[in-house]
C-alpha cells in the first residue's frame, strides 16, 4: 500500500501500522452489543467479511442473518429500529448502497428511522475484483439523501468513536470501512466528533483536505513537501463528508494558496464538490484541486495498484500540491 519512501517518511512522523477499521468496527460493536441486548447486527451474508464472526458467536441472538438480499436488509434493520433497537446494517458498500438505495431514501432517512448502515471494504478495497465490486458512487449517492450522515473514518481511534456516536445518535447514519490495516494517525484535541475536522498538522502553503483510507497519504506528503521543499502544508482529516466541517474548510482556504481534497471515490460528488461547492459560495479564493477517482472505470489491480495509478499516494499528492503551486493566485 505504501512505498518504501513512504514507509520511512512513516517512521520518521513516529506512525505505527494499526488494524483494517473492519477490525475496529467488530471489537467496538461487540463491546456495545454485550453492554446492552438491544444493539443488534443485520447482515446480508457478510458475517465473515465484516469480522462479525466471533460477534455471532458471543451474542446468537444479537445478529440476524439476512442472505444476500440487500434491500430486505435495509428494510428490516429500518423495522428493527423503529421498534427501538439499535442496528447495525452490514454489507459490502457497493451493494448496500446501489442496490437499496430506494430503501435507505425512504425506509431509513425520510422516515427517520436510526439505522446504522455499514458499508464494508469500500471504495476500491475489493481491488482486482473491479468495478462491479468498487464502490466509488456511494458519497454521491447519499449526499443526495436528506437527513443522513455520513462518516468515513480514517484509521481505528476514528473507527471506533464513529460506531460509538453512530449508535448513540437518534438518526441514521452510514460508516464506511475499509479493508487495509491502517497507520495510527496523531492524536488531537479535539477528538474525533461527528461534524468536526481534526488538523493533523499545520502548515499555510498547501492544504489537503482527506477522508477515509487516503488521510495518511496525505499526511505523508506533507511531511514529505516539507522535508524536500520546506513547504509547509496543512492536513485535515475529514471524517465527516456530511455534514461537513464548513469552518474548518473555509478556514483552509482562506489561510492557504492552495487546497487540495483527497478521497477514495469519485471526483464527482463526493467530498471535493462539497468542499468546492462551499467554497464557492462563501467567496473563497485559492488554487483548488481534487484528487480521487476521475470519470472512468478504474484500472484493474490491487488497491494499491489504484491509488499509485490516481495519484493518490504520498508521491502523487506532493506532486500535485506543488504543480497547484505554482499556478498564479486567482484575480480577487
């Protein structure tokens, strides 16, 4: 996943190689599930690939097993949850996502039922597998979708408070989770909160703004640029895609030349046009670029195949904040 540069860069920042979020997710949910019977887990047989496996052992009567029939998942974690239990909805994103997408419109967001939908091994986890596995539309999708947040989280602290404030929110809320073991990313105050942005470092050149899987990436070229350029970039992780964290990226592109977002989706519809929808509208100028998945099918490889591919590593990202670099400011 990484390159050996971006491995050393690593050791340098003192960041250790921690779980998959899958992992996180699994121990978080059955701590939740043994403190209280009501917490359930509704999977469209994915026990296994959500490391529910030893959940179901524990608690039988806690999980309920749907086969692979995603929007009758859907509809009956929104009936579970209307009658007050607390539920975690579990299948693979792409499919959760796009083939009950009707259900989470209506079932869970328009009638505000607090389902907790689980995308697991998300955007382009499944690798090789390809499109018909990746799942690179779902921010789009549910932005779209009134009264639904939307969290992904960028490493296992992230991943675990994400389930806890997920299950203690009364509305529905969709986690997404992917497959790599992740690096443990710098601890800050404030912590992880649904809605708020965490700076992992500062810097008033460049800002990448990240979410999910890419944020240690981003983290990495910022060490990176500064090392080789004594550029000094700002990272954010964005766990929240919505709502998102105006202040934090309003604050970025006011502050800095350039803001650059970075995501393991889509360039269309996910958190580079929210990011760049906002800016927009508040009158924030600066060089802007995003970084993700562009209109196409992807090539076939492993994740980390893609994401060298997109640009979206440590060498990739510094290249792009330093081509941003060097465009002229936008005329005020």
């Amino acid at each position: 996943m990484y390159s050996p540069a971006a491995v050393r860069r690593a050791a340098e920042l003192g960041l250790k190689l921690g779980r998959a979020n899958l992992d996180a997710f699994a121990e978080t949910i059955t701590g939740l599930a043994r403190a209280d019977r009501n917490v359930l887990a509704v999977t469209s047989d994915s026990r296994g690939s959500g490391k529910l496996g030893p959940f179901g052992q524990a608690l039988p009567d806690q999980i309920v097993e749907i086969g692979i029939a995603e929007q009758n998942l859907v509809g009956v974690a929104a009936g579970l949850a209307s009658c007050g239990k607390t539920v975690f909805a579990v299948s693979p994103a792409c499919f959760l996502t796009a083939r009950s997408l009707e259900q989470i419109k209506t079932d869970v967001a328009y009638s505000d039922n607090p389902v907790k939908l689980v995308g697991i091994s998300a955007g382009v986890s499944y690798g090789a597998l390809g499109s018909t596995h990746h799942s690179l539309h779902d921010l789009a999708a549910l932005r779209a979708i009134n009264n639904l947040i939307i969290v992904v989280p960028a490493d296992n602290a992230e991943a675990s408070a994400a389930v806890k404030a997920a299950a203690a929110t009364p509305h529905p809320v969709y986690l997404r989770f992917g497959k790599a073991p992740l690096y443990d990313l710098p601890v800050t105050e404030p912590a992880f909160a649904i809605g708020r942005a965490r700076q992992l470092r500062d810097g008033d050149e460049v800002a990448f703004i990240a979410t999910g899987e890419t944020v240690a990436h981003a983290l990495l070229a910022a060490a990176d640029l500064e090392a080789r350029h004594a550029i000094k970039a700002r990272v954010l992780s964005m766990p929240t895609i919505k709502p998102l964290d105006a202040a934090a990226v309003l604050g970025a592109a006011k502050t800095c030349r350039a803001v650059i977002t970075v995501e393991e989706h889509m360039i269309n519809g996910g958190l580079g046009e929210a990011c760049a929808s906002l800016m927009l509208e508040a009158g924030a100028r600066c060089a802007f670029r995003r970084v993700g998945i562009p209109d196409e099918y992807t090539v076939t490889g492993s994740q980390a195949d893609i994401f060298r591919h997109y640009g979206m590593t440590m060498e990739g990202l510094a290249e792009a904040a330093l081509g941003l670099l060097k465009r002229k400011k936008p005329a005020s």
